[in-house]
C-alpha cells in the first residue's frame, strides 16, 4: 500500500503540473488558432483570400524549405517549382479553360495525382542534392527551378506557353463550392494547420531527431548506423508532399496558373519569407509569409499613392531582408526568443 501511495502521488502531482505549463507554452499558439477559426465572422472576402489565405499558402510552401533547412540543413530553392509542378498538374488532368489539354479527369483523381507527381519530382530533386552540402545544393536545386520556370514558359502542346491556364475550378463536394471565400478559407486554414503540426511532430519523432543529428554531423551519424542519403531524400519527400498541397490551394485560390507563378523571382521570395520569419520554428514561414503579403499588398498601394513606381516594394523587401538578416539570423522568431529572454531575466520587467 505504501509503495502503491507513492507512485500514484508523484504521477498526479506531476499531472497536474503538467497542465498549466503546457497551456502556458501553447497559448500563444490555441489564441492564434482560435482567432483564425472565427476570423470569418469578422473579416471581409478579400482579407480572408487575398490576405489570410495567401499568407497561410505562402506559409506551407516556405515550411517545406523551413523543414529541409532548419531540420536537415539543405537549402533547397525547388520548393516553389514542386507547388508548380502541382499546380500545373491540377490543371492539365483536371479542368481549365483550356478543353484541347485538360484532361477533364474528376479533382479526387487530378488532385493525387497531382501530388503524387510533385512528390515524385521532389524526391528525385533529392536523390540529385542528398549527396551535395551548402553552395553545391543551392545550385543544383536553383538549376532546376530555372529549368522548370523556362520549360513551361517555352511549352505550348502540355503547359500552354507564356499564357499558362485560366478557369481552374476548386471542387464541389459535400454539397459545398469550395471555391467560395469561406469554404476555401476554411480548406486552407485545415491544411495549413495540419502541415505545421506534422512537421512539429515529425521534428520531435525519432526520424526528425535522426535529420537534425544528419544535418550537425553527417559522419558520425553514417558511423553508428544512420543511412545519412536515405534520411535527407525521405525529408526532401515529405517536404515536397507539403509544397505540392500548397500548390493546388495556390491554383484554387488564384483559379489560374502561368509560368511566373514559378518564376525565379518567386523562388526567391519563398527564401526570403523562410529566413525572414526564422528557420529554427515552424511557426517562422508564416510569421515571415504574413510580412511579405502584408508588404505587397499595402506598401503597393501606398508607392503608388505618392508617385513612385509600385515594383518598388521588391526594394523595401530586400531591405527589409538584410536587415533582419544581420540583426537577427534567427528571423523574427530569433528578436522575439531575444525579447522573451530579456524580459524574463533578473532586472527585467518579470524580474523586477
């Protein structure tokens, strides 16, 4: 009995211990998510699509780079080409305006589909890179993306040219059009949601602690047994898988698909949302996600309110970039850790 008390004792004490400090930790994270959960009640089509739903799309597809590079320390710039090869793929085998390419096929067999080439494409971007460290895989993932970005802009008869295609209905099921402001939200916001909490629970399974051993020390991983290629080309699948979900939301949501949607400068831009949100959170491609769209979408405007050319928002980003660049590598999840830190210490506002 008394062996019997004092295991029950230690193990509710420590369960109810348990409870306020998880809140504690997580309540940024279940305020945030419940805001986004009722924000429809609130906020008008466009905020919803163009702003929250961009951003959130934008979001999985920096988070497929994020997961590459934070977890497993490649850099890969192919990122937004999977979401293209998607998108595309959505709309050659699905519907579009264009009735001599589509194929017409029903969304629940286009949309696999389409994954599932995107996801193929990704895992053979890994098997070339896997064997490549730094410099060598920004290349070689940078190759691709430009080779891509040219094929579709030069090939008429499967991915129509400099036109690209128009007219790509989202799907009706449930008796819902998921195209509609709210649905489509809502579908975003879903999956969205489930990529950040795959890839926060993948980086605390055995396999994400096998990724982030791979990534500090190659060597000594391959010595105790790891199969260091296996391990970063199953990461570059997983994050494709992510990319290419993003890929068709990007093409239901923007109903088109063109070859500057994968153009060199939106490759660029997923980095630059990645690094300016942070590498070492998946809650970072969305913070840096959301600056970038609130950026384009406002600042647009506001340049061409004054007179000035309304592409010069690209310039406030890059300065943007390198500023937070040399203040902070860790992006905005790094100044915020940092304000964290300062606050809680002796002599701070916690401590005082």
């Amino acid at each position: 009995m008394a062996l019997a008390q004092t295991t029950e004792t230690p193990l509710g004490i420590g369960a109810q211990r348990g409870i306020a400090p998880w809140i504690a930790n997580h309540a940024p994270n279940l305020i945030l998510g419940l805001v986004l959960v009722f924000l429809p009640a609130v906020a008008n089509d466009f905020l919803l699509d163009q702003t929250v739903g961009w951003t959130l799309i934008l979001g999985m597809i920096a988070l497929s780079l994020m997961f590459l590079a934070g977890y497993g320390g490649m850099v890969s710039l192919a990122q937004m080409t999977v979401a293209g090869i998607a998108g595309y793929m959505i709309a050659v085998l699905g519907a579009s305006s264009l009735p001599k390419i589509s194929l017409f096929w029903p969304w629940w067999v286009a949309a696999p589909l389409a994954i599932a080439i995107a996801v193929v494409f990704g895992t053979l971007v890994g098997a070339l890179s896997a064997r490549t460290e730094g410099i060598y895989t920004i290349m070689i993932t940078l190759a691709l993306a430009s080779a891509f970005f040219y094929l579709t802009l030069q090939n008429w008869p499967i991915f129509n040219g400099f036109n690209g295609f128009t007219t790509i209905p989202a799907p009706h099921f449930l008796g819902i059009n998921w195209k509609d402001p709210i649905p489509l939200y809502y579908l975003i916001l879903f999956f969205a949601a489930l990529s950040y909490a795959a890839v926060l629970y993948l980086s605390r399974a055995p396999f994400g602690l096998a990724l982030q051993g791979v990534r500090d020390n190659p060597r000594r991983m391959e010595a105790i047994g790891y199969n260091v290629t296996a391990h970063r080309i199953a990461a570059y699948a997983f994050a494709a898988l992510i990319a290419a979900v993003g890929g068709i939301l990007m093409v239901w949501l923007n109903n088109q698909i063109s070859p500057f949607s994968v153009g060199i400068d939106v490759v660029i831009n997923i980095l630059v949302i990645a690094v300016v949100g942070g590498l070492s959170h998946p809650i970072g491609p969305f913070i840096g996600a959301l600056i970038y769209v609130i950026l384009r979408t406002f600042t647009l405007d506001a340049l061409v309110a004054v007179g000035l050319d309304g592409r010069r928002f690209q310039t406030l980003i890059g300065l943007g970039f390198l500023v937070i660049v040399l203040f902070s590598p860790d992006g905005v999840i790094g100044i915020w850790r940092r304000l964290l830190g300062r606050a809680r210490a002796p002599g701070g506002r916690d401590g005082a």
